[in-house]
C-alpha cells in the first residue's frame, strides 16, 4: 500500500484515474439495476459493452502509469502495451458512447453514414498507434522505461 500511496501522490493522474474507475464502477452498478428494469435488451447491449471498453481502457490507462520509470525485465513492453491500449481504446470509447446514444434514443436516420464517420477516428488511431512503434508520434519509451510524449500526443485526446 505504502507503494501505491506515493505513487499516487507523486502522480495526480493516476489518482484521477483511481476515482475515475470508482466512478465507472459505480455508474455500472446503478445502470445494471436502472437497465435491467427495463426490457431493452439492445440498450442493455450497447450499454455493457460501452462500459467495457471505457474500463479497458482506464484499467489500461492507470497500469501505464505504474509501469513508467520502474526497470525489470518486460518493463518496457509492459509500458507500450498499456499505453497503445489506452489510446486505443479512448478512441473507441467515443464511437461506444455514441452509438449508445443513437440506441437509446432510437436514431436510425443516415446510421450507415453515422458509423463510418464514427469508426474512422478508431482506425486512425489504430494505424497511428501501430506507426508509432517505428517512430514516437504519440510516445516513446526511454532506455530508462521512462515514458515521454511525442509531437503528436495531443491527437490521441
């Protein structure tokens, strides 16, 4: 505990990212007793889902964090995948929220256009994440294991 605890005050994120996962359990909880009081199986659907990813990719998130500057054998490979997955999965995590709403709210006007202008920022980031291997767009990872930003970090966001 004593570990986590100065990891979480030397990084304020990854305290943000303790709450926000209480949060996200939380939200679970009251939707699954809100949702499975109505018989919307195609909401339930969307909504489970959604929330998967956005754990995934919290989860994914918070275990960059505590990877980032500590040296042990898979350290560093440890550290890409978490970040590349939270990036990742942050994108998908729009188009899940999304297509969410478009369920909830029974929007089936123009759906097969929705989707694809929907689905290109999850590619993108895909492909932009797998180029980043090769040459540090959005991160890189030191000899250290010390994570550092690239120029193009904020398209991640």
């Amino acid at each position: 505990m004593n570990g986590l605890l100065a990891l979480s005050m030397s990084n304020p994120l990854f305290t943000s990212n303790i709450f926000g996962g209480i949060f996200c359990a939380s939200l679970v909880l009251y939707m699954r007793f809100a949702l499975n009081n109505r018989n919307n199986y195609r909401v339930r659907y969307h909504f489970k889902r959604f929330m998967e990813v956005a754990i995934v990719a919290l989860v994914a998130d918070t275990l960059s964090y505590g990877f980032d500057a500590y040296n042990f054998p898979t350290a560093a490979f440890f550290n890409y995948l978490t970040t590349s997955l939270s990036i990742v999965f942050t994108a998908y995590v729009g188009y899940g929220w999304n297509r969410f709403f478009d369920v909830v709210f029974h929007i089936t006007r123009r759906k097969r256009a929705r989707t694809f202008l929907l689905v290109v920022p999850v590619v993108a980031a895909f492909a932009l994440v797998i180029a980043n291997l090769y040459n540090g767009w959005f991160f890189y990872i030191s000899e250290d294991n010390l994570y550092t930003r690239g120029r193009l970090a904020f398209v991640s966001f």
